[in-house]
C-alpha cells in the first residue's frame, strides 16, 4: 500500500542525524599495478573529510571468496574500488572522487574465454596457478557415453554462448551504515539481497564478531539475486569510512557505477556432442560448459554445479557426460541473477533441440514429445521418476500446453519480408539449493501478541517478489485467523538465526515450510489453552475462522481473541520459533549422482514471434508459459512472476548484451543498456500445473526462476524458424539477426 | 541562489535554490516529497516522474529554476492513506505493485494519460508509460490495472 502513495521508504530515502556521503574511486584500467594514490588535491577540498585505502581497513580486506573491499596492489577490472571519498555532501563526496590521482602500471588484460585459457595467460588472480576458479569444475557421468555414440545413427556437434546480462535493477545499490559507539555496534540499511551474507562480510572487514553487526533491510527495489557481492563490498566500505568518521555515511551507487562494479549473468559456452538415432530418440550427449566468471568468484562454483545437473534438458538420455567449470578474466564479474545458469543452459539445450529435429526433419515439438522424461525414466542425477519416485508431468505439459496454444508449424516459405516463426522450449529445475552447499535450511519465528496481531519473522527476505504475502497466508491459513493479524517487519539479522540467503526460489519452499512449521506450533499451544476452557482434549480441536471447537460439537467454541487474553493471563507463551532443514542430501560429486534436489519444477514455453527481415527487428506477439507450481498457492501472484521472468528472458534473447571494449564497459545506463519496455511486451498467457508434489508448504513449489528460465530459448528458437538462420549466441539483436553477426562484439572503442 | 516560486500538489512553495539544482533533488531533499526516486539520472527509466503543467517530465532532467511558475504533481499530491486514488487502489488490485520502485512513476504516467483521454486503447496505454521502466511485474498488470480504471472498473 505504501508503495503506491509514494511513502515506502528504500535505502536511499532514509538519512540520519550527520549522516556523510562516500563515493568510490573506480579503477581506470581492466587490468594494472596501483603505484600510487594521491590524493592530497581531494583532500584539499574543504567538504571532503576523509580518503579511505586498504591501509584503513580494520579488519579484513578480503571478504566473500576473494572480494576486496578496495584493491591495493593491482586492479583486476574497471569496477574494482580504489579508494573512498567521504564527504558532507554528495557533491563533493564525487568531486573528491574525481580528483583522487592514481598511478597505474597497465598489465595485459585477460579478456575472454579464450584468453583467460591460453597457454602464457597473464594470471588474473596472481596467488593462483591458472586462470581456472577453484571448485568451479563438476561433472556428471551417466550410463555409458561412447557405446551411445556407437550405436547412434548420427553425430550432431553444436556450439552455443550467452552473454553478460545485467539485472536492472530499477533501484541502484544503496546502503548506510549507522554506528553506535556506546556498544561498539554498526547497523546496515540498504538494499541489501542477502542480509546474514552481508552481515559476515562487514564483521570481516570491520574485525567484528557478527553479533556487532545488524543488517536492516528496507524496501529493496528489485535484484533477482544481484544485490549481493557490490551491494556488500559498498556495505563494507561505508561501515569502515562510519568508523573512521564517527558519523552514519552513506554510498548510493548511480546507474553507470551500478552497471559497471555490480555481479552480472555469467556468461557461459556450450560444446555440445549428440549421439541420435533415426527415430530421433538421443542416446548419447557430451557437453562441456566453461562460464566466464570475471575478475572476481563468489557463485560460478554453485551456477556450475547446477549446470551440471541440468545442462543436457528434461529429456531420457541414458548415456550423459557433462563437465563444467569457470575461468576468471578482467572483465565485469559474474554473480546470481533470477534462473542461476539456467537461462543460459535451457539457451544451448533447447536450440540444440531444434537443430537435431532439424538434422531429422522432424518437427521439434515430436522431438521433445519423443525424449521427455517421463515416469518410469530416471533424471540426469540417477533419481526415479513416476511411482514411487518424483512426479513427471513433462509429456502432459508438452501435450497441453501444445493444445492450449494451438501449435502448428508456420507453412514455409512464407511472403513477404515479415516472417512468423514459432519456438519452443522445455525445463525443468531442481527445487532449492538442492545438493549446492549441503542442507537447505532457515527458520522463522511466529509470536502471537497479546493483542491478538501475530508477528512473524523469517530468516529470509522479501525483496519485491511477494514473500510477505506468501508467509502471511501460511500463517492464516495454519491458525485460522485474518490476514489482518498478521505483521511482517523486515528482516533484521539480529533477531533470528542464519536462514541464508533469498535465493534458488527457495523463498517460499524452504522459508514457507520453516513459517508453516512454526504457525503449526503455535496453532498447537492455542489449543492447548482453548481445551483448557473449553474443557476438551486440545487434540481433537480445531480453529476456523478464528474460532476454536470440536467438529464432534461445534456449539461448544471459543473465539481466538479470548485463548489469547487467558494464555497471557494464565502466563503461557503463544510464540515458536521453528527451523526446517532439507537435511544433508546423499549425493557423489565425482559422478553427479545421487539426490541433486528434493523434487523437480517443469515446464514449457511456446513464443510466436514476427522478424522483419529488411531490420532484423523481432516482435515477440505472443506466448503460452506453462508451469508445475506443486499445488498454486496464490494463482495471481504466480502470474504475477511469470510475466516478469518472461519479459526478462525476452530481453536477454533480443536486447540486452553489456557490450565491453578490451575490458571497458560500454553499456552502461538505460540508453545504452536497452530493457524491454511496455511497448514490447507480447500477449502472454500463463498455464499453471497442478502435480500434487507434496514437498513444499501446502504441497507449493516455486515459480520465480522458472518463469524467465525457458523465455529466451523459445524466442531464439521462434527467431530461428522464421528466419532460417540459426542464432547461436545470444543476444539475437539487429544485427545479429539481419546480417547474422554482431557489428560491435570485436569493437575496439573505449 | 536563486528564489522560485511553485505550486507543488496544490501547495505554493516559495524557495531559494542554487541554479544548477535539479527539480528531482529539489523535491526530495527541500519538500522530503521522496516517491520521486532517481534510477539513472539520465531520463531513461522514469522513476522520477512528476507531471508538470500537464506534462509528465523526468524531474532528473529538469532544472528547479525551470519549474519557476509551474504547477507539478508528484504521488503525493494523489490520493492520501484514507482515500487512495483509483489508479493507486486499481494498481493494488491488479497486483500491478512488486517492488514498488517504479510504481511512483507510472501511476503518473498513467494519471496524465487518463486526465487527457479517458478511454485509451491498450496500445495508448502502453505507449504512455514506455518511459517507465520496471524489471519485476512484465508490465502485464500495470497495463491491466489501467485499463480497468479506464473502462470505469476499480473493484476486483
């Protein structure tokens, strides 16, 4: 409601009593030694009161795998952090910025894939032996891959890239940190993804214990996963300049330092080797998956993992060998963003699809009908699918959503130079953080208050995808009660345990299970003290509409507002705090067998779309996106999340591409940068799937990463077929679709 | 400094202002009217939409001195925590609203559009608010919620 009247308050609405404002200086070159940092002009300007350096760093300098709060000895990228002006205005905070000198001994960057693999590559990382992340390589090892390529009839061999895409975020970082010297304490606001993620690295950095730090979280505008390492290493440098200043300082990030410092879709390339028979079934599938991971690491090592486990698709293929792993260059960083790697394997997968039902003449969506899995199969992990095992709705899915969006090849050729074309795309998506970082667990805290309002708190965070809403109708519906009485603060790390992050859609799977478990416990102690009044056995009672009774005699009742005033008077606690954890699950990660993830999320996307073929401009017209959501919890919001997730898929096929020139970024605000805006969107409609999966909280699993997950496929694949010409490196923008190659990629512009 | 003199949601302001002040700061930092919000300081994303004498500008982009004069609405000015604006309670019921930081802005737009021609196309509606943009919702929604005060329907 607040948001609507202009009175939610995000980070960079707050201010406090002598508060100060910093602004970073960036580096000027992808990769060079510092010689030295001058900065007696900046400090001659009388608002500016201090320039912070390593030198002032507390604690550590070192935070989040590997991170700098600000480099010292060299830059690894243009969005690494020099050193911090602080200031009594913002004015001058970057006035200060700006005339800060630094000496710089450029060394040759690293700037690809390729580069960062050549033999002799200058070192990113110079305490390292290559320029491979550590723990970024996984593989997975299913059946026997070379007797599949025997006994397959042909070879099909195909190389897919994706690009950096950048979150966009509406609402640049912000964050303030707020000291309280008389206890040694430091609160953070901001927008902040990961709260307990940020409270660690600031503890880090400042020398503190965690407990010293507490993480508030504010209205947050937008991230899809992408408020966390630049958001935290801001958070670092702001909590440092406060301790040094003894006064609250604040770093707003504007768009251009957003888009250049902050984490980004990693980029990924795709070999892959298909082993298929006439009859299209796939026997075999190679893949190899190396992810540009940037100068710095803090997820490639969890993207590449569920990469691994994902990268050969929703289909029966006995014989699978797929290898992953990450490189570090000079470039923009990747991190999180909404789908984890997903967006970029179901890319190269589902085009891979086309081409072999190409290879076959076959129409491709008999190809994907033919190798769905389906029950009786077992997943890429070895896992069991049908009776006994995990639903496996994907034929009927298929078979639908087809049906729904009454799908029939476009005739060609077709006249003229505008050209329809159709593109499909299939997924499915291990649920949670799955077998990623051993258990997925987090809490939540339900206190009925002796006003009747119930508070609740979770260990995650609602940062615009509608988590409170979710967890408040849990605990309705467990106690009984009006929406009305439920209160949702925001999160604050000092009031429950680590929950981990908001990430994977674990949102409402794990955070929702935690919340349910904990209204469940409280649901019991009010019964405890209705049977008390009612003089009945509290096991046999149930609450409905805020009334408690016995369905043997529903005239004996008692309303919920009178539990409540006896158990504060008879002093009996109606609070819990409950923690729900997916326990440690049994896989081998030599083989990638085992229980990768709890249960599986499918679906499918079909998208028309018209190509001009005079302009190479795409028109996306319409499209169907069917999920699996378990049991629809709140059907609207769901909705909600996949026309978002589309929308963004569709600018990741069409539009969006950091664009950078040996290391520099070129993209870098919303002229340059284009997202897709009203004007673009196409007809979508949502197919929602019912599979009785009973593993999240009333049986719901999450949508928000399976709605962009499968748009750009479907889109490149819709491209594709209207054109004739296979796109097969994403963005499909203008150029590459007019002329089949991008104009500016090998640029040599700063 | 330079003084002005303004009428901002129906209020007359009088203030002494720096020249180079953008009207964006202005509002923010000398009203505290903070649902104007800035997003990339280049007029790209209309998060810091207020309508101007009829016109919705992107308060980034216009200088204090130049609303010298001028009549500007921002969110504020519409609708109060009683009674909410239909467009505001329309965007509610749509679930138009995810992380609400574009939300100011295009319920601006929206207002503008709706205030010169009462019963536009979709594609009108969609052109209108093409300077707004938002990365959560898809724009399906905010669409829907305008349409529905459009064809005179706020309930559900």
């Amino acid at each position: 409601m607040s948001k609507v009247t202009g009175r939610a308050r995000f980070a960079d609405d707050l201010s406090f009593h002598g508060m100060l404002f910093a602004s970073t200086v960036y580096s000027q070159h992808p990769h060079a030694r510092i010689k030295k940092v001058d900065m007696s002009k900046a400090m001659d300007i009388p608002e500016v009161l201090a320039v912070i350096t390593p030198d002032d760093v507390p604690g550590s300098n070192g935070v989040m795998r590997g991170f700098l709060v600000l480099a010292g000895e060299k830059v690894k990228y243009v969005g690494d952090g020099v050193a911090l002006v602080v200031a009594k205005s913002e004015t001058a905070a970057r006035k200060g910025r700006d005339a800060v000198v630094v000496d710089y001994e450029p060394l040759p960057p690293v700037l690809s894939i390729d580069d960062a693999l050549k033999s002799g590559a200058s070192l990113v990382h110079e305490d390292k032996e290559d320029n491979i992340i550590s723990k970024s390589r996984y593989q997975l090892k299913k059946g026997d891959l070379e007797r599949g390529f025997a006994e397959a009839d042909f070879i099909v061999e195909r190389t897919y890239e994706t690009q950096f895409v950048a979150h966009a975020y509406i609402e640049p970082e912000v964050v303030i940190a707020v000291p309280d010297f008389n206890q040694e304490f430091m609160t953070i606001y901001g927008s902040i993804q990961n709260p307990f993620s940020a409270r660690a690295a600031v503890a880090a950095a400042l020398g503190w214990s965690v407990g010293q730090v507490k993480i508030v979280q504010n209205a947050v505008g937008g991230t899809f996963g992408g408020k966390d390492e630049c958001a935290i290493l801001n958070a670092c440098r702001a909590a440092i300049a406060s301790i040094k200043t003894h006064r609250p300082v604040k770093l707003s990030l504007s768009r251009e330092e957003s888009m250049v410092e902050g984490p980004k879709r990693h980029p990924y390339r795709f070999n892959f080797k298909v082993g298929v028979k006439k009859d299209g079934s796939i026997l075999a599938m190679k893949s190899e998956l190396i992810a540009q991971g940037g100068a710095y690491n803090n997820k490639a090592q969890f993207t590449n993992w569920r990469a691994s486990i994902h990268a050969t698709g929703p289909y029966n293929i006995p014989n699978i060998e797929t290898r992953v792993f990450g490189v570090y260059t000079n470039t923009i960083y990747g991190g999180a963003m909404r789908g984890f790697s997903s967006p970029q394997c179901i890319f190269a997968q589902e085009s891979l699809m086309d081409e072999i039902a190409q290879e076959l003449d076959m129409d491709p969506l008999e190809l994907r009908r033919k190798n769905a899995l389906s029950p009786g199969h077992t997943l890429p992990d070895g896992q069991l699918l049908g009776e006994g095992g995990l639903p496996a709705p994907l034929p009927d899915i298929i078979d639908n959503t087809a049906r729904k969006f009454k799908y029939s090849k476009p005739a060609q050729p077709q006249e003229g130079s505008v050209k329809k074309g159709i593109g499909i795309a299939c997924g499915f998506r291990g649920a949670g953080l799955g077998a990623e970082a051993g258990a997925d667990a987090t809490g939540a805290i339900v206190t009925v208050q002796s006003d009747g309002s119930i508070t609740i708190v979770s260990g995650l965070t609602d940062n615009g995808q509608g988590l409170k809403v979710a967890f408040s109708q849990i605990v309705a519906e467990v106690l009984g009660v009006s929406l009305d009485r439920i209160v949702y603060p925001t999160t604050d790390t000092s009031i429950i345990p680590d929950g981990g992050p908001t990430v994977a859609s674990r949102g409402v799977m794990i955070g929702g299970r935690a919340m349910e478990k904990a209204a469940l416990e409280v649901k019991k102690k009010i019964l405890v003290v209705a049977g008390e009044i009612l003089q009945l056995d509290p096991e046999k009672l149930t609450i409905e509409n805020e009334e408690i009774f016995s369905p043997d005699n529903p005239e004996k009742r008692v309303s919920y507002m009178d539990v409540v005033s006896r158990a504060y008077a008879t002093g009996q606690m109606l609070a819990a705090l409950s923690w729900f954890s997916t326990g440690v699950p049994e896989f081998d990660y030599e083989t990638g067998q085992g229980k990768s993830y709890p249960t599986y999320s499918w679906g499918m996307v079909i998208t028309e779309v018209e190509v001009d073929t005079e302009t190479g401009l795409v028109k996306v017209n319409r499209a169907l996106s069917t999920h699996d959501v378990g049991t629809a919890i709140n059907p609207a919001a769901i909705k909600g999340q996949v026309y978002g997730g589309y929308v963004m898929g569709q600018g990741m096929a069409v539009l969006e591409d950091i664009e950078q020139a040996n290391g520099f970024v070129k993209s870098k605000n919303f002229d340059e940068y284009l997202i897709p805006t009203a004007m673009d969107i196409p007809d979508i409609d949502v197919l929602i799937v019912e599979t009785g999966d009973t593993y999240g909280p009333f049986g719901g699993k999450s949508v928000g990463e399976p709605g962009t997950e499968m748009a750009a496929a479907s889109v490149a694949n819709a491209i594709a077929q209207a054109t004739g010409r296979r796109i097969r490196n994403l963005p499909c923008n203008l150029e590459r679709v007019f002329l089949g190659y991008n104009l500016t990629r090998q640029g040599t512009a700063r | 400094m330079v003084p002005i003199t303004l009428q901002v949601n129906g209020q007359e302001v009088k203030a002494e202002i720096a020249i180079h002040e953008r009207l964006l700061d202005f509002l923010r930092n000398e009203l505290k009217l903070l649902g104007a919000k800035e997003g990339c300081g280049h007029g790209e994303c209309g998060t810091c939409t207020v309508i101007m004498d009829g016109q919705v500008v992107n308060s980034c982009l216009i200088l204090a001195v130049q609303a010298h004069g001028a009549n500007i609405t921002t969110i504020e000015g519409l609708g109060n925590t009683e009674e909410l604006h239909p467009l505001q309670e329309s965007f509610i019921e749509h679930g138009a609203v995810q992380c609400g930081y574009c939300t100011p802005g295009m319920i601006l737009s929206a207002k503008n559009l709706l205030d010169k021609n009462p019963h536009p196309t979709r594609k009108e509606i969609q052109r209108s608010i093409s300077g707004n943009l938002c990365r959560c919702t898809g724009y399906q929604k905010i669409v829907e919620a305008i349409e529905a005060v459009a064809e005179g329907r706020k309930g559900r």
